[in-house]
C-alpha cells in the first residue's frame, strides 16, 4: 500500500465523516433541545437531494440547486414539526419512533410517486470537476476536497451560531432548563419549529451535496440516518461536539477499514480469503468501534452521564 | 450492647466541591428504632443511597450484619437483608397490590428466574407476600390496581414490599411523607412493632413521629453528624440547638 | 370472559376458518397469505416480549428474524448441493429437515440476542433504540459483504424443507405447521407473562429501582427476555425463508425492522394478541391497498400515524378497552 493510497482514504474519511456530521448535528440538536428521537431525519436528506437534482436539472445552476436543497429541506422540516413532531414532545420514545417511522414511509412513497422509481443525477458543477494536486503528489477530486471545506465551514458556523447568538443561547438554554427560557419570554415552540428546520436545512444540505458523487433514488437517506445513529452513540447525544468528534472517527474508520483490514489478512491468508474476511469484516468495523465505545462509556464520549 | 447489624464506617462522599458525607460513622443495633434527622441538604438522602448501594462512597466502609457491603450494589445488599422504603413510592403502578407484593415474595425467595409457573401460584412467596399485606392491612385491597391506591396506602404498601424481604434491617425515607394526622399516627403505631422484626434506619421530617419512636436520634448537618443519643439527649444538644434554631451555643 | 379474550378468541376463529376456506375454494395462494401472516404474526410476538413486557424498543429485530432465515438458507443450500458445512475437525452436513433447522435458527438468533443485548441493555431509551438499530444494520451489511451465501442477491432454495410425516409443499399442510408453532408460542408466552420472571420483567419496566431493591436485576431480566425474544423472532425467520425458499439481506434490513414493530403497534403493544391482529391487518391491508395502489405505503404511514397519535393501545385497545393486558 502507497502513502498516496492511504492519504486518498483519510481525506474520503474526512470527507464521509463531515457529511455525517451535518446529519448528526441536527439530529443530535434536535433530541438535545426536544428530546426527540427523528427517525424521519433521513427523509429530510432526501427532499435536499431530490430538490437540488430538480432544479439543477430546469436550471443548470448548482449554486441554485443547492439553495433549492436548503430551502426544501428546511420547509418540510418546518411543516412536518408544526402537523406531526411537535405532537410528539411529550409522548415517548416509542410513540416518537413509530410516528417518525410512518413519516419515512409516507415521504419515501410521495417521493416516489412525484420522481418515480428511477434515480435521478446530480452532476458536479464544471467549476468543481477534475482533480487538484495535493502537496506530497496526492491527486484528489476537487468536489471532494469542497464538501470537505464546506462541511468544515458549517461545523465553525454551528460553533458561532450556538456560542455568539441569542438564538443559541435559547438553544443551550432549551438544553438545560426548559422553564427558565419560558420564563425569559421565549416562544418556545416558535424556537422548536426553528431549531427543527435548521437541523433539517442541514440535512438537506448533505443530501444535495453528497447526491452530486451518487445516485439521488428513495432510500437514500436511512443508511446514512443510521450512520448518523452511530454517530450520536458515539459522541454522547446532544452534544455538538460530540457529533463532530464521532462523525471523523466513524467516517475514517469506515474509510481505513475497508482498506487496512483486507491488506491486513492478506498478510496471513490467501488472498480471496483475506479479501472476503476483510471486507465482511470491514462492513462492521464502525459497529464494532460504537461497541467498544459504550462499554468503555455508556453514554458516549461527550454524553452527559446517566 | 448487641453487635451492630448495621454500620457506617467513616463515609465520605463528595460531588465536586460539595462534601455531602464526612466521615459519617453511625450504626443500627437489634430492637432499635435509628432516627436521622437533619435540615434539608444535610446530606440524608446521599447517606441513605451509599448505605442502600446505589452510590458509592469515595471513602469509607460499610458493615451489613458482619459483612462488608461496600463493594456491593443495590441488588446484592438487597438480597443480604437490606429492606428499603423509597420516600416517592416506587410500585408497579399498572399492576395489583398483591403483585406489587409478590414482586418483593419473590425477590427473597432468590427464585425470579422461574418462566412458565404462574407467579400467584406459588404457594410460599404467596404466603408470604399476604402475610405482609395484612400487617400493613392492604388485605382487602389485594385485587387493587396500585395507581388506584390513596397516597396513605401507596406508603402502607411500600412498607410491606419491604417486609416480604424479612430483612435484617430496615431503612426508611420520610415513610411519613404526605400522610394525614391519621395516617401518620397508624403508621407509627405500626413501626412501634416493627422494630422487633428487624431495626430501622428512619429518615423523618415529621418530629412528632420520630420523638414518639426513636430509640436514637443522630442529626446531620451539612453532611456531618453533629450529635448522636437518646431524644432527651439530641434536644439538649447545644450544636443541635444552634444547628436547628440558630441559638447561639 | 373479558373483552379482550373475545377478539383473542375471534382472531384464533378466523385463523382457523379462513385457510379452511381457502383449502375448500382450492385458492392456494390465500392460504399463503394466511402463512404469511401467521409467520410475521409469531415474529411479533417475539418482539413484544423485548417491547411489551420489557419496555425494550428494539428497532433491531431484523437481526434475529434474519439469522433465523439464513440458518436455514445455508443449512439447506448445503443439503441441496451435497457440499458438507465443515469437513473438519467434525464432519457437519447440511440438512433439509425442518426440526433441524429450527432449532438452529433458535439457538443462532438466541445468540446473537444475548451479544447484542448484553451490550444494548447498558443503555436506556432513546440510545437502545439508536444502537439496536446500528447492530441490526451491521448483520445488514456483513450479509451484502459475505459472497459466501449471495451477497446481495440472497440465496434461493429449489424444494421446501421436510418435515416428518407431513407433505410441507402442500400449502395447507405447511399453513397448519405454521400456525401450530404460533399457537405453541402464544401459549408460551401467557405463561411467560404470568410467572414470576415475567412479573418481575413487567415490574422493571415500570420501576427498575424497585426491582433492585427487592434484591433482583433487572439487567439479568431484561437480558434473558432480550435473548428469548430474539429466539422466537428467529424461529419465525427461519419459517418465513422456508415460506418463500428464499432468503436475502431484506430480511435483515431496518425496513423489516421496522415492520415488525409495526405489527405490535397496530395491534396493541404487550397484548397478547396484539402482533397477532397487527400481522393479519397488515397482510390484508398490503394486499387490499397493494392492489389499488403501488404506494400504498403512503395509506399505511398514515394510518400508523393516526393509530400513534390518536388510538393508542392498537386496534386491540380500540375494541376491547384498555383495562385489561396480557389476558
């Protein structure tokens, strides 16, 4: 294995691990400020993707596609907590998993029906096509490299969202005590229809942007919703922070595994074997990761202890 | 003096700055009635959950009928002999009192990992989970759902889960809590006996109860024990005096 | 007799009366409906031990319900092409006999329950959920990864399985198998829930500290429903692979997952019955809606809402109240 080798999969790690956090980052908002489970969240991820391959597609602008993503995502979010979430605040896990399950199935077979059954295609804009050279003659995709940055971008935009502005400081009050911020005069359910859109603006937004390197098809976003799940386990839920920290580690260990763990049997097997153990073994490699990490900590790197 | 069946050895507890247990070494004998009284804060409730095991003390021992328990979590102190009375029931609300009963029958019987006999037929844990609700007098309302229990027979109930334990100490918190002038004075009046069965821990807000029953009273404040003795002793105390009215000593 | 045992009894009617029917009508394919039904409804069951009377959310009961379908997948293909499992240390063949196979499924599944529980049951709430999802969506892949038994295409068997004295590609003879290890199982299960493991379980779901103080613990408990409640999901894998001779990642996936949870809601979650009623509705409504509609799964997301935020207690709280449980 080449060093140029390995450097291409830590920066798709980065690059899995980065989009994961913008998943996980609304998800974990959501249940730390609402205490909601959103099994839907994934649907949000694709109204972005179907959105942004739409108008890309009547306009031919990514720019604009992209601003169709955030847009459609961050309305379906609001709509969908005004009609159905915000009956779920106060009910249980269970019921908040059953209802946000019949949402999936509801927004799965709408998208469907609207798009049809086929996979749509969102292209990478000419102005982000091609590969860059990297310093140490690493050539890697400059769209790639972008989603990196952007996704960066959002975390440090998140970070001064929360920290510097009035509606993070009703965020992290929300977090903490419920009462006081309805004490302070905060509406609060005009605050959970805000914060629920913005997690899924963020969303949406890793849905148009990852929808450019693969297919934009119905389905598209629960595996990545439950990535993201692994995410949260990991870092701690509710916690920012945490989901960044998690979304790198599950994104590169993902990335190297596939990589290290068939070249790593293949040192004391013959080779379709290792190839097959390796890759079988590799596809649970971020599983195995959250496991260690709950039995070392049960509520996550950066949870709040039970 | 009997040997202690209950002990505290030195018990310090602290979270982050505060020191809600300091070296706290008190003891229950046979036939006793242990009074722990203390404004609120004193640090009670985190003395009673490292005795009961559900936290662990950062220093400190403590003794269970001649075994140290320290090591030990809620389940297996409760298995050793430790009967507890949370001061917010805590009852299987959907289920009847009998089961509720049952539940603590069937607990002491160490035999919870039986999958197909019906539970109500077991015809030792029965007895002794109706045994217990007849001390307390729930026997008439056995069919009843717990959730449609008073507060007063929540108390009465929690109090005979305990007993089905046949424990070899009791420890209580605020058993008065929230009962009527009757309630209480039922109750006292039953704890009065109970002390014969097996001693108790008593955490009580409620004076006029622990004044009645007390054999001892020891007082905590700000997660120390600042006296120790009879009644008449405690309320001649003169740190107590300062601790409870803020006389000067 | 209560409400609640009616609609059981009514429902135990149907389940009887309708194959026969069908049997009469020589209308093969309702009576594999009806099969159909009774195999989601026992892999229901299953989980509404974990669900119901334990308060565990598992949304990753697919796990179980796969493995049971692969243990028979791989038992049979080996049969069927002659080709030993292990030839060493100990010779181990394949086998197309239904008991067998079983069995394996049983211990398989009860297995995978008891590693995934052990770890899951450490947490609470909305983590369980979270990481019995993952755990499921791990065997999910591992199965697309694994060339050895499909990938993803799965793995077709070309005759069903055997069963002594029985002819099982006779539908109403494999309905009857079917529907008999239902019947077992919701025996099994009454009893579980009337015995002092299932009263203790039904407490620590309720009061976990109360469990605890009376000296017992409720992560055994709830570790050992875990793993039975994973046993039978699986045995109903296993059936339902042999129903369709065919098994593949599908079965592993959280669709599935979710699935089977939603036969305990629609039905009413630790009812007895509940899976039962939930898996027969959902037959029917995939099959009335199915026909109308190719999205039918909009009316069933709908429905489940309504059923979620409106009627809780499923359709059994609907028609018998809400009074009794576990009858």
């Amino acid at each position: 294995m080449t060093f140029i080798l390995f450097a291409e999969q830590v920066l798709n790690g980065l690059q899995l691990g980065v989009m994961l956090f913008l998943m996980a980052a609304g998800l974990t908002l959501v249940f730390g400020v609402m205490g909601l489970i959103n099994l839907a969240h994934g649907s949000l991820f694709m109204v972005g993707a179907f959105a942004a391959a739409a108008v890309a597609g009547a306009t031919g602008s990514f720019l604009l596609a992209l601003a169709a993503a955030l847009a459609a995502a961050a309305a379906a979010g609001a709509i969908v907590e005004v009609v159905v979430i915000r009956r779920l605040y106060n009910r249980d896990h269970l019921d908040q998993v059953l209802a946000t399950f019949a949402l999936i199935l509801i927004f799965s077979e709408g998208t469907r029906f609207i798009f049809g059954s086929f996979p749509l295609f969102l292209d990478t804009p000419d102005w982000l096509s091609g590969p860059v050279t990297l310093p140490g003659g690493i050539q890697y995709p400059i769209y790639r490299l972008a989603l990196i940055v952007v996704g960066l971008v959002v975390a440090l935009g998140l970070y001064l969202l929360i920290t510097r502005t009035r509606l993070g400081i009703q965020i992290r009050a929300g977090e903490n005590d419920r009462e006081m911020i309805a004490a302070l005069g905060v509406d609060i359910s005009k605050l959970y229809t805000i914060v629920f859109a913005l997690g899924a603006a963020l969303a949406g937004l890793a849905g148009a942007l990852v929808g450019a390197i693969q297919s934009v098809e119905v389905g598209m976003g629960e595996p990545i919703l439950i990535l993201a799940f692994v995410v949260i386990v990991i870092g701690g839920i509710g916690s920012i922070r945490g989901a960044l920290v998690g979304a790198i580690l599950v994104g590169l260990t993902d990335t190297l595994g596939g990589l290290l763990l068939p070249s790593f049997f293949r040192t004391f097997m013959e080779a379709s074997a290792a190839s097959a153990v390796g890759s079988g073994l590799a596809s649970m490699s971020i599983y195995i990761l959250m496991a260690v990490v709950l039995m070392l900590r049960p509520t996550g790197l950066f949870g709040a202890k039970a | 003096m009997a040997d202690p069946i209950l002990e505290t050895h030195g018990i310090s507890k602290a979270f982050g700055a505060l020191h809600a247990s300091k070296d706290i070494s008190i003891d229950l004998v046979p036939g006793e009635i242990h009074a722990l009284i203390g404004p609120n804060g004193a640090g009670k409730s985190t003395l009673i959950q490292q005795i009961a095991g559900a936290l662990k003390p950062d220093a400190g021992r403590v003794i269970l009928d001649g075994e140290d328990v320290t090591a030990l979590n809620t389940v297996a102190r409760a298995q050793r002999g430790l009967g507890r009375t949370f001061q917010i029931s805590a009852l299987a609300m959907e289920d009847t009192v009998l089961e509720n009963a049952m539940l603590g029958a069937i607990g002491a019987s160490g035999k919870p990992f039986h999958f197909f006999r019906r539970a109500l037929d077991q015809a030792e844990a029965r007895a002794v989970a109706e045994q217990a609700l007849e001390q307390v007098g729930l026997t008439e309302n056995m069919a009843t759902r717990t959730f449609e229990l008073s507060h007063g027979q929540r108390r009465q109930l929690e109090v005979a889960v305990a007993l089905t334990l046949s424990p070899k100490a009791f420890i209580m918190d605020e058993p008065m809590a929230g009962l009527g002038f009757e309630g209480s004075k039922n109750l006292t009046g039953f704890l009065d006996t109970l002390r014969h069965t097996a001693p108790i821990l008593l955490v009580e807000h409620d004076m006029d109860a622990v004044f009645a029953l007390a054999d001892r009273i020891s007082v905590l404040v700000y997660g120390e024990v600042i006296a120790t003795g009879s009644v008449e002793e405690v309320r001649n105390d003169p740190a107590v005096r300062t601790a409870y009215l803020g006389e000067e000593a | 007799m209560t409400r609640e045992r009616m609609v059981n009894a009514a429902m135990l009617l149907i389940l009887i009366a309708f194959p026969l029917w069908a049997w009469a009508a020589d209308e093969p394919f309702m009576i594999t409906l009806a099969t159909k039904a009774v195999i989601l409804a026992l892999a229901g069951v299953g989980l509404n031990i974990a669900l119901g009377l334990g308060g565990m959310i598992s949304l990753g009961h697919a796990a179980f319900f796969g493995i049971g379908g692969y243990a028979m997948g791989v038992l049979a293909s080996h049969a069927q092409n002659f080709d030993p499992i292990l030839e060493g240390p100990f010779l181990i063949e394949g086998t197309n006999s239904m008991p067998i196979i079983w069995l394996t499924a049983i211990i398989a599944s009860g297995l995978a329950a008891l590693a995934i529980g052990a770890i899951s049951i450490r947490t609470t709430g909305a983590y369980f959920i979270m990481i019995t999802l993952a755990f499921g969506q791990m065997l999910f892949f591992f199965a697309i990864s694994w060339p050895a038994y499909g990938g993803e295409d799965g793995l077709s068997i070309w005759v069903r399985n055997e069963f002594p004295g029985l002819n099982t590609l006779d539908p109403i003879q494999f309905y009857a198998i079917a529907f008999t290890i239902l019947c077992a199982v919701l025996i099994l299960t009454a009893r579980l829930a009337k015995s002092p493991f299932g009263l203790a379980l039904n407490a620590a779901r309720q009061t976990e500290i109360r469990v605890e103080t009376v000296g017992i613990s409720p992560y055994k408990l709830r570790l050992i429903a875990f793993t039975i409640s994973g046993m039978i999901t699986g045995l109903a894998g296993a059936l339902f692979a042999d129903l369709n001779r065919f098994v593949s990642p599908t079965m592993l996936s959280w669709q599935t997952s979710g699935e089977i949870m939603i036969f305990v809601i629609l039905g009413g979650v630790a009812r007895l019955f509940g899976p039962v009623v939930g898996a027969v509705l959902f037959i029917l409504l995939e099959h009335l809606l199915g026909g109308i509609s190719d999205y039918w799964h909009i009316y069933l997301g709908a429905l489940l809402l309504v059923i979620v935020l409106f009627a809780r207690g499923g359709i059994i709280g609907v028609l018998a109240g809400r009074e009794a449980k576990h009858g």
